[in-house]
C-alpha cells in the first residue's frame, strides 16, 4: 500500500529551488498522483508556475520511504503566491485539495498532511486572524477525509524574511510564525517545523534547493515524533483496556 502525503500551500511548498544547486534524489519507491496514477517521480513535482522547481517533499518522502520500507504517493496541490483565506473551505483550493486526496485515497493511505504557507498573510489585518483561520481550515479539512487523527506538519517562514523588501513581510511574518506554532501547540496530532537557520535565492522570499533539503528532513524528524507521542499514548490506552477488561473478570 502507498503511504501518501498531501502537499498544500504556497510557493514554499511547491518549491522553487534550483536543481542545478543539490544532487537529484533517485529513489523509485516515491511516486507522484499525476491524473489520477501514481507515477515515477519527477522534478518539479508540484508544476505550479514556470518557475516550480525542487521541493522539500522530495527529501521528505526519501526519509519515509527508508525509514518506514514503504513507497510514498506525493500529492502536489500547492498554489504559489496564494492567501489563507483562499484555502479555506470552500473555496477551490481547498475543494481541489480535498478532491484529490479523495482520489489520492482510492489507491494509498493518506499518511500525513504538509503545510507552508503563510508569506501572504503577511499584510497588516490578515496575521491577526490566521491562527484562528489555519485551525478551522485544518479541522475541516480532517472531518472532511474523515481522518480526524491523520498528521499535519505546518512549517515556519524563514528568518531571512527579515531582509524583504516589503515592510510588511519583513515585520510580520514574525507574527505568522507565532499564529503556526500556537496552532501546532493546540491541535492534536499537529506539529511545528522549524525554519530557523535555513537560506534563500537571491529574490530574498524563497527557500534555496540546499535548505528545501534540509527543510525536507526537519520535516520528517518532526513526523517521527509525532508517530513516537502516538505510538506512547496508544500503548497507555491499551494498558489501561487491560486493566479494566481484569478487573471485569473479578
């Protein structure tokens, strides 16, 4: 069975780094939902503009498919340049997501859930309100698959922000950040990824192919914890079953 992961967001999820800068990840075990089929793995493998490019779901899905010994089916819905507000429910990036999920699922199981995004909420008025938007969205979005526990891993922005252009990113995205890690902080099975460290292309807004590398693996370690904190809960709540189930037969 295909392990897949949906990839939604922006152009920081979609990935625009340039592949002449890292070595190509050959792996035949990740394959990619390309009209329905999973398919062999290609770069870009979200194509959502001419200039898509390597993305941290490929580092990703290397990471899983060895740890785990299974294939990994990608899901590349990201959208560049898009806000909050346009992946909320029903909205079409959010019903395009969910559709594809849906198909995604006839032939996988839906492993986990990547987001980043957040650069285009930014503006003054729009960061007050994303943490409550980027929850709602998110517990739609799993009533909607119903997979109420399924992962879903939420990226920080990146420090070099501080250096835009625009004011307003180059102050704000601070505050986005915030909004991620409180909602990773209070929605289950939910984790922050930090960006911290991590290098752009020279247009100052974009993670380079070296750090969507490493942005990639941060991703999955964080994965990993996730699975281990399930993995210690479900074992308690199988003992205390054990437990009961003895003191029943008393």
């Amino acid at each position: 069975m295909v392990h897949s992961f949906l990839l939604i967001g922006q152009s920081n999820m979609a990935g625009r780094g340039h592949a002449d800068e890292v070595e190509p990840i050959v792996n035949d075990r990740i394959k990619v939902l390309r009209n329905g089929r999973w398919q062999p793995m290609y770069v870009p493998v979200n194509p959502d503009r001419r200039t898509s490019g390597v993305c941290l779901a490929e580092s990703f899905a290397d990471a899983y498919t060895k740890d785990h010994d299974a294939e990994v089916g990608l899901i590349p819905c990201a959208d560049g340049g898009t806000a909050l507000c346009q992946w909320m429910p029903g909205e079409l990036l959010f019903d395009h997501a969910l559709m594809q999920c849906r198909l995604a699922m006839r032939t996988s199981e839906l492993a986990g859930i990547l987001w980043h995004q957040g650069e285009g909420d930014c503006r003054e008025g729009r960061y007050l309100v994303y943490e409550e938007k980027c929850r709602k969205m998110f517990t739609v979005l799993r009533e909607e698959l119903g997979l109420p526990d399924v992962p879903i891993l939420v990226g920080g922005l990146g420090d070099f922000l501080v250096e835009f252009t625009k004011k307003e990113i180059s102050v704000n995205y601070m505050k986005v950040n915030a909004a991620l890690q409180n909602v990773a902080a209070t929605l289950p099975r939910c984790g922050f990824v930090s960006a911290e460290g991590l290098t752009a292309n020279p247009e100052i807004i974009h993670f380079n192919a070296v750090s969507l590398r490493e942005f990639g693996l941060r991703y999955y370690e964080k994965f990993r914890e996730l699975e281990d904190r399930n993995r210690v809960y479900q074992e308690k709540e199988d003992k205390t079953a054990q437990e009961v189930t003895g003191l029943e037969a008393l």
